[in-house]
C-alpha cells in the first residue's frame, strides 16, 4: 500500500491518484462516493456546532475528507465504516491518535445504544452516509434520538427536500411527517456533484436535524405511527377512504374519529400537518379505550 502519510482526502489530485496507485474500485453496492473537499467538510462541521468537549459518531467515513475535519474539533470521534479496505487506511491514517477510534462495523447492524454508551456525552452524527440506505439510517438514529445532541448528515437533494417538505407540497411523504414528528429539520446548504468521487448523478445537501421532545405518550405514539401508514398507503384518496382501509374501522366510526380531531374527511394525507396527525393518534387512542 502506498504512504498512507501523504494521502489527502480533501485533495481531488491525491484522491485520484490514491485510487489509480491502489487499483480501488468504489463499491457500488456499499453507494461509495467520497467527498473530496476541504472546504465543504469544514463548513459541515461548522453547520453542525459540533463543540470541543463533545463526542462524534460518524457513520460511512469513506477516505476520510470528513473524519479530518471532525477530528480536529471533536474531544473524540468514532467513526464506523463498514469497508474493511477503508477500515485499513483510516486505522493508518489515525494510528497513534487516541481521539479517533475506527470501527469496522455494518451500521445498521450496530448495537447503537450500546455503542452510544461507549462514547462520552453529548453526541454529535456527523457523516456523509450512502444514499441507497438513507431513509433506516435516519430511522435508527431518531429511535435513539434521546441521546443525541444533534444530526447533521450529508444526503441526496432530493432527499433532503423530501424530508423538509412541509404541507400540501408535492414533495410532502411520510418520511417529511415522521421526521418532523422526531425533529426540526433543515436544509443547511447544498453540495454539487463535482466534489465527489465517483462522480454521483445527484447533487446532495447537508440536512441538520435537531431533536425534539417526545409530544405523545407511547400508546399515543403506536397510534400516530398506525394512522401515518394508513394515510399515505393510498395517497390519492381520501383520509375517510386511506383510515376505514388502512386501520380496518368501519366508514362511520373512522368520519366520527376524523372529525374529533378537528379535520375534515375529505382531507388527503399530504394535506396534513404532524401536529393533526399528532391530533389523529390522541383521538384514536381515546375512542379505543371507550
């Protein structure tokens, strides 16, 4: 293996000569498009506030243009990277800095909690993950969303405005209600396609997600999850049509629950804000317990 020293993952000449030297074809089954400029992933640390005396986790750290920049800020950084290749010249790069612990792991595998345990608190995510496995990632990380301090993550544009969609936008899914149930999201800036490699045929952008406090009770909760599948199951209908089907309740008792809550039937399930859904699922909750 070449001087792993001398490599710099923040320059496009050493990352491509890196490659040629090493003969490494990025997987694209594991979505392997490094990020390779200093620039961005500064201005991504700084978006993310991460501080001096907090903890990070990285999730996909690749060649390492991100993990250089959180390393130099983070009281200590875990970076998991499932590519045993990557695992190999990330160890070498960081051999000697305690700080910085390289876990060659398969993060969606991943104990999480356990994982979370290991690190001191705060934790900051920060990480430029696969686009391909986008959507369970974000669902792992707000299922442990107690624990975090923030999640700053670079993703699909597409993506990215899917989740921060507000109402009645074309855009608008159930992926834009869940996220908004769990936290406040944003689309910090957005990053061309030209600073990675291999070149993607996306653009991405840096969503900061920041966690919110819990609004319902854990039976208020399976409800509002229920309720979110039932409506955007058939989007194009009705919300009296998607939650007699979907919750399996007969047309009068689903126009009666609706109405509880304070909407209309004839509503559509892009129409609806969280806070009605979060409505719906405290309605459902006290016509089951009648």
């Amino acid at each position: 293996m070449a001087c792993v020293s001398e490599f710099n993952p923040t320059s496009p000449t050493s990352v491509k000569r890196f490659l040629r030297d090493e003969s490494f074809h990025p997987s694209k089954r594991l979505g392997q498009s490094f990020l390779m400029d200093q620039g961005t992933a500064s201005r991504i640390v700084s978006v993310s506030g991460l501080k001096q005396d907090q903890s990070c986790l990285e999730i996909g750290p690749g060649l390492g243009a991100l993990t250089a920049a959180l390393s130099s800020v983070a009281v200590s950084l875990t970076a998991v990277e499932v590519d045993g290749r990557l695992v190999e010249v990330l160890r070498r790069q960081y051999t000697g800095n305690e700080r910085v612990h390289i876990v060659h792991a398969d993060f969606l595998k991943v104990d999480l909690p356990a994982l979370l345990e290991s690190i001191d608190a705060p934790v900051q995510i920060v990480a430029n993950i696969p686009y391909s496995i986008t959507t369970p990632i974000i669902e792992k990380l707000l299922a442990h969303k107690r624990r975090l301090a923030g999640i700053t993550l670079l993703v699909q544009k597409e993506v990215a405005l899917r989740i921060t969609a507000q109402p009645g936008a074309s855009s608008y899914s159930s992926l834009s209600v869940f996220c908004s149930y769990h936290c406040d999201a944003s689309i910090a800036f957005n990053v061309s396609r030209h600073l990675f490699v291999p070149v993607p045929d996306v653009d991405s952008a840096v969503l900061a997600l920041t966690p919110k406090e819990q609004a319902l009770s854990e039976e208020e909760e399976r409800w509002f999850f229920r309720v979110l599948r039932a409506a955007f199951g058939q989007r194009r209908k009705t919300l009296l049509n998607t939650l007699s089907h979907g919750l399996d309740m007969p047309r009068g008792e689903t126009t009666l629950l609706i109405s509880e809550a304070g909407i209309s039937p004839g509503s559509r399930a892009e129409e609806l804000s969280v806070g009605d859904y979060e409505a719906l699922a405290r309605t459902a909750l006290q016509r089951s317990l009648r």
